[in-house]
C-alpha cells in the first residue's frame, strides 16, 4: 500500500491495475487507518481519473456477495447524493413506477447521504428488511418485479473503510462509487449526478462496459431529473440537454419537491406518491425519471412513450402494488402495511 500512496504524493495517478490493487487491500483489511485516511485525502484534494474509478469498481464488485438472482437484465436508478437537495424519494419511487410496468428492478441503495431519508431509510419505514436471503431476493424479482439491495449488506468490505469515513467527516470518493457497485450488476442504469463533472466521469466509465445507460444532472444542481431546469443527460448515443418540455410535462420549483423532515413523514410522502395522492409536481418528476429508465431498456421509444408507460403504472395502482408484492414475498404480514 505504501509504494501505492508514495505515488499518489508524487501526484501520479494510478493505472488500472493500481487502482484495483489498493482497493483490493482496503477492502481486504490490509490497510492500516492511516493508509486509508491519507489514500482517501488525496481524492479530495485532486478528481479521481477514469481508469481509477474503474479499478476501484472492479475491487469493489469482485468482493461484494452475489445477490444470486440469476439474471442481469434488470434495470437500477440511483443517484449519487450529495446534492443538498433534500428531496422526496424519487429514484425509489421511480424503481417501483418501472416494476409496476412490468419490467424487473434491482435497487442498489444505503441510508441518506444528501437528505434525512435515503433509500434504505424509507424502505425501512416501510417494513423491508435487508437481511434477506438469496432465495428471497429471487421471489421478490420473481413476483413484484423489484429486490432491494442494501448496500451494507452486500458490500462486506466496506467495513474498514466505514470507521475513517465517519471521523473524516467528509464526502470521500467512496460516495461516487456507490451508484456503480450494484452487487447485481445489471445492465440497465440510470445514474443521477450532484455534478457536470462526475457525469461526465460515469459517462466515459460507463461507456467501456455493456450497461445501457442514462446518466442526468440537473444544471442547478440535482442529482436527478428535477424538471426544476435544464438537464444535461449522457447515453451511449451521447450527451444532450433536456427540459421538462421534452418529456411532455411542465416546469417544477425547488419547493415542490421537499422530502419529509423525518424517515416517517419520508415515508408518508412516498406511499401518497404510489397511491395517487401525490401533487402534480411529485408524479410528474417520479414519472420522468421512471421514463429514463423505461427507455434504457427501451431505445426506441420517445420521452413521451416512456412517460406514458410511467404515468399508466402510477395511475392504475400496479407500482403502489409492486411495494405490496415485495412485502409479501418477504413477510407476508406486513402486506397490510400498504393494502
């Protein structure tokens, strides 16, 4: 590890092979809390380069649990966090709109990074336990048409790092990696971005692999499709500029999109959204991001085709029964919970 950093310090970046080696170690416990302290200072001190990213992700992924779901066809939307948003849960909520329409969702996520509620944290709300077993997660893809990944759960080696992360207190490159390390690997994604930048990295990342991809950045600041202003969105035909317009729907303000102050009012928010009740701006920026998704497995279609298969699920009740059915398939008791 020590001829590693001694590089770093000499402001090389690492190859490939590099990149993987360090992980490898950290994620191994051979690194010791200074080597891990001072390995993640130098990332926040200079970007990280795309074949590092990429050997960080290979690490990261050969030492993750296998999932054992028996399918890479399934599609994920995640955002890094980081944005200060603050926002309801749309990339879930997106997860469960695309299940309901009939395509096959595995959720890679954690606890709240850039809000009070992450994924994990209203998924728990919910009754959704992480600790479930292979043949479980295989059911719940089987019969709701969505598995939730907690991240913790399948990313063992992520236990070393944990401790310095907390004491460093800041975003580290371990928060951009998050998005890219779904233990499921499928092989559809939408990734949104609290940056040009780190677009522009998963952009090229991404293109060196076969994910069909939509990676979004919102150009005041989301990392989502917000609807609030313009977006830059990459795919593997390229990168574009995007608006509401596009996707047949109108302009939303920041303070439409307000996630609760607490994971139980997170946790109302989201299941008003799936039940109907939601406002305008909430199904229609679920909607948006669900029709990115809908066209990553689904190129052919325009924006407006992707949102109306969006907006169908939500309407007809198939995504608020998508969270019903992944319950079941886990503890049926709890099915009530959202009957």
């Amino acid at each position: 590890m020590k001829h590693l950093l001694n590089q770093l310090f000499e402001q090389q970046l690492l190859t490939h092979a590099e990149a993987r080696e360090a992980m490898l170690r950290i994620g191994q416990g051979e690194a010791n809390a200074s080597e891990m302290a001072a390995f993640m200072t130098v990332y926040r001190m200079r970007p990280i380069s795309v074949p590092e990213l990429a050997g960080f992700r290979e690490a990261l992924l050969s030492l993750s649990r296998d999932p054992e779901l028996g399918t890479r066809d399934t599609v994920d939307i995640v955002g890094t966090g980081g944005d200060g948003k603050d926002t309801l849960n749309i990339s879930t909520l997106a997860c469960f709109v695309v299940a309901g329409a009939g395509y096959k969702v595995t959720k890679h996520g954690n606890i709240g990074v850039s809000s009070v509620c992450g994924s994990s944290d209203v998924l728990a709300q919910l009754g959704v336990e992480f600790t479930v077993g292979n043949d479980v997660l295989k059911r719940q893809l089987e019969q709701a048409n969505i598995c939730f990944l907690h991240a913790p759960s399948f990313h063992p080696a992520m236990r070393h790092a944990g401790p310095i992360r907390r004491e460093l207190g800041v975003r580290t490159f371990f928060n951009i990696l998050g998005p890219l390390v779904n233990p499921a690997r499928p092989r559809y994604q939408v990734a949104g971005t609290f940056s040009l930048e780190l677009l522009r990295l998963y952009h090229y990342l991404l293109q060196q692999t076969d994910v069909r991809y939509a990676v979004v950045h919102a150009l005041d600041g989301y990392d989502e499709l917000s609807l609030t202003a313009t977006a830059k969105l990459a795919t593997p035909a390229g990168e574009q500029l995007v608006t509401a317009a596009d996707f047949g729907l109108t302009t939303t303000l920041p303070a439409e999109l307000a996630g609760g102050s607490t994971a139980a009012e997170s946790a109302r928010l989201f299941l008003q959204v799936l039940e109907g009740q939601g406002t305008r701006a909430q199904r229609d920026v679920v909607t948006a991001n669900a029709a990115l998704a809908i066209g990553c497995l689904e190129p052919q279609l325009s924006f407006t085709e992707a949102v109306a298969k969006a907006r169908e699920s939500l309407d007809s009740g198939r995504a608020r029964q998508a969270l019903k059915k992944l319950l079941e398939a886990a503890r049926p008791r709890v099915a009530a919970v959202v009957g």
